[in-house]
C-alpha cells in the first residue's frame, strides 16, 4: 500500500475519532442543561436519564474528515448525501427535543431521500439479474431507491434500542464497504466509509463505557447513520452493475442484504409481527431481536456482541455465496436469519413452558448459546 495513502486513512480515521471524541462532553453538556434525555419507562432497556443527541457529535466528526480527506476523490454526486444528512439532522434534532409524529418524521425521510434520488441522481439503476430483471425505468429506479432509502433509514432508528448495536453494526457495515471501495479503487468513497468508523467507535466509547459523560446517539444520530449508509450501499450496487474487474460482484443486491441483515430482517420480523397481532408497524413493543436476547438473560454488552458477531457471519457467507446469483443468494441468506433470529424465540418458548426433561435440557443447552 502506498505510504501516503495509508497516512490519510490513518488521518481520516483519527480526525474523525478526535472530533467526536471532543465534542461528546459538549453535547452532553448542553443536552442536560436543556432536560433534552432519555428516560426510563416500560419499553427502554437503560435506567435512570441518559443525554442523547449524541449523532451531533457523530455527524461532526464525520463531516469535518469527510471534507479533509476525500479531497480530488470526493464523488461530487455525495454533496446531495451531504445535504440530506443536513436535512435529516434537523429532523432527528425535532423529534429529539420536542418530539414529532410518526408521518411527520416520515415525510421528512422522504424529502432527504429525494434529495440525493433527484438531484443528486444516486439510485438504483439496474437489479443486476434479480427474478430475471437487469436494466429498469426511470420511475422504478426512483420507487426503488426511495424505499432502500427510507426503509434502511428506519432499521437503524429502530434497532438502536441497547448501548452500542446502532454504531457497532453501522461501524461494521462501513469497514465493509469501505475495504471493497478501497479494493475497486474508488477512493473517495472509502474515505466516507472511513471517516463514518472513526466517528461511530469515538461515540461508541461514550455510549458503552461512559459514566459521567454517557450519551445516547438519539434519532439525531441512528437517523443520519442509517441514511449516510443506504447512500452508500446504493453506491455499492450501482460500481457493480456490470462485472468489469477482479472485486466486482454479480450478487451484490442480495450481498448488501446479507451486510445490513441484523437491522433489515430484525424491522421486517418485527414489522410482520406487529401486523399479525393487528398493531401498527411502528408501535413500540420489546420484540426486537436484542430483547429476545435480554429476557433468555444476556447482559446488554454480551446482546450487543452477538448481534454484531451474526451480522459479520452473514457477511462472509455473502460474499462466499456471490457465484451464485442475486436470486439465489439472497434466498439463503433470508432461509438462514429465518433460523438464526427465530432460535431465541423459540428457547424462550421452552424456557417459559411447562414441559418434560427433554424439552428442559434443549433450553438450557440452547440458553448457553446467549447467555
């Protein structure tokens, strides 16, 4: 590897990690002086009041390396992604502080979207063989980038329910991507990914192990997360539309599922279920794979870690599956969470039922795997 280039990613990483870093403390400040904090109720898995807000000092020390290191790289279409990340700040800022309505957030995830679907003219071009499909129109292009957008969006606001599980898998997700950008030679983009780690593991300390300055990312910051990483996952697809070197894959639609399977199967589990039990889709509840976690009895770092440690699984067996084909690849992947994010379910059917020896000895073997 070039010296220089290793010096920058090191740079980028460490700006990124030091703004955030600084800039926790202030915002935790700030946000208890404001009352603007979390607290504990029927549904949350943390007690007492915790500051959040914290995707201020995320989107900070995100933004500031971004603008340093990507330099004659930068992807002049990522101002858009830049400018919706904005837009999406404030509404995660709102919904923080005062609190908005359900539509009203959605609205707003759909005017960011199509700031960076229209303008910008990031999005989907073609499924790459998915059911048959390559090429497609305009206007499917723009329904289908609009729905990654926003659904990818909400499975970050929805599974950062315990310390940690937001930025982990979001920090997972990057390195991902931005190892491939780095190998496919799009350099500019493997800076964004790179600068989105430096500033998600800075939080993550704070968040994990802080004590006097412990914060939460907030909508401010699991809102912003989630849409700086469907841009890039839209990125992702579109440098592989058409195999033209050694790191381009022929599945990479089914491939970005199995990168971002922890949040996106989680939401389209417990989105079902909540419709099955005639409730709506973003009522809360503790259905979520991190609280089936919790009730068989692991701590919150040890449900944080499985989590995270599954969806990295998933990505190996994505990309080793990649000769298949998007249609196939994908049907294994969503075949295996099927298994995967059902077991807990059904230990705690065990666990709770009245049954002979045998069924006790299959849920205390079972537990062990969690707890």
């Amino acid at each position: 590897m070039d010296l220089n280039l290793l010096l920058k990613i090191i740079l980028s990483l460490g700006v990124a990690f030091a703004i955030t870093a600084m800039l926790v403390p202030v915002v935790v400040s700030i946000v208890k002086e404001k009352g603007v904090v979390a607290h504990e109720n029927g549904r949350t898995s943390h007690t007492g009041t915790i500051p959040t807000m914290g995707g201020i000092a995320i989107f900070a020390g995100f933004l500031i390396s971004v603008l340093v290191f990507s330099g004659s790289g930068f992807r002049d279409d990522f101002r858009y992604v830049i400018a919706g990340a904005v837009f999406m700040l404030m509404v995660g800022m709102k919904d923080d502080i005062q609190g908005i309505t359900p539509w009203m957030k959605f609205a707003g995830q759909i005017i960011a979207a199509l700031i960076i679907i229209i303008p910008g003219d990031i999005r989907f071009t073609s499924l790459q063989g998915f059911l048959g499909i390559e090429e497609i129109s305009y206007f499917w292009s723009v329904v289908i980038s609009l729905v990654t957008i926003v659904g990818l969006t909400n499975c970050f606001n929805l599974i950062d329910g315990i310390d940690g599980l937001a930025s982990g898998i979001g920090t997972l997700v990057s390195v991902t991507l931005g190892i491939w950008f780095g190998l496919a030679g799009q350099f500019g983009l493997m800076f964004i990914c790179l600068a989105l780690v430096g500033s998600l593991i800075a939080f993550s300390i704070y968040n994990i192990w802080g004590k006097e300055n412990k914060i939460f990312m907030g909508d401010t910051g699991s809102l912003v997360l989630g849409f700086i990483l469907a841009a890039l996952v839209i990125e992702f697809n579109e440098l592989n539309v058409g195999v033209q070197t050694s790191v381009d894959l022929i599945s990479a639609p089914a491939i970005s599922v199995g990168i971002l399977i922890v949040p996106v199967f989680d939401t389209l589990r417990v989105f079902m279920l909540r419709m099955y039990r005639l409730k709506h889709p973003f009522s809360p509840d503790k259905t979520h794979a991190h609280h089936n976690l919790i009730s068989l009895g692991a701590s919150h770092p040890r449900a944080t870690l499985s989590l995270i440690f599954l969806n990295f699984l998933f990505i190996g067996i994505s990309f080793l599956l990649n000769g298949l084909g998007n249609t196939f690849v994908l049907l294994i992947v969503m075949l295996l969470a099927l298994v995967a994010f059902y077991l807990p379910v059904f230990v705690l059917r065990f666990k709770n039922s009245e049954g002979n020896s045998f069924r006790n000895w299959v849920a205390k073997v079972s537990m062990n795997l969690f707890v």
